[in-house]
C-alpha cells in the first residue's frame, strides 16, 4: 500500500505543481483568443488533464496488456 502511495505522490506533485505555474501565466494573460482569463484556463486544464489520462493509460495499461498476452500463449 506504502508503494501505491508513493507513486501517487510522484505523479501527483508535478501536476500541481505545473497547475500553480499555469495559475500564475494565465494571471498575467489578458484573453487574447478568449474573451475570458478563466475560460481561457479552464480550456488549458481540461486539455492538461485529458493529456495527462491519455499518456497514463499508454504508461500504464500497454505493458500489463503486453504481459498478459505473453502468459496466455505460454499457457
């Protein structure tokens, strides 16, 4: 369990961290394609986040995926 933690935490703290410095470019931005700062934002954190899900599962699945088709042709 200790383990899973870990690995929360270190894929957790950069998120965070790039979500703080996102926060402070986008104060500084006046909407020069969005009418809005936090529209313009809100799009960049959905984006981030669907990046972020989209690389997990290739990270993540894809080598389980590959194990598993290994140990159902040896079997």
């Amino acid at each position: 369990m200790s383990i899973l933690l870990v690995i929360f935490v270190f894929q957790f703290i950069p998120k965070v961290y790039h979500s703080m410095s996102l926060i402070r470019r986008m104060a500084k931005v006046t909407g020069y394609i969005f009418g809005t700062i936090s529209l313009g934002f809100t799009l960049n954190i959905i984006a981030y986040l669907i990046a972020s899900h989209v690389s997990m599962v290739f990270f993540m699945f894809v080598p389980i995926n590959i194990c598993l088709f290994k140990i159902l042709l040896t079997s």
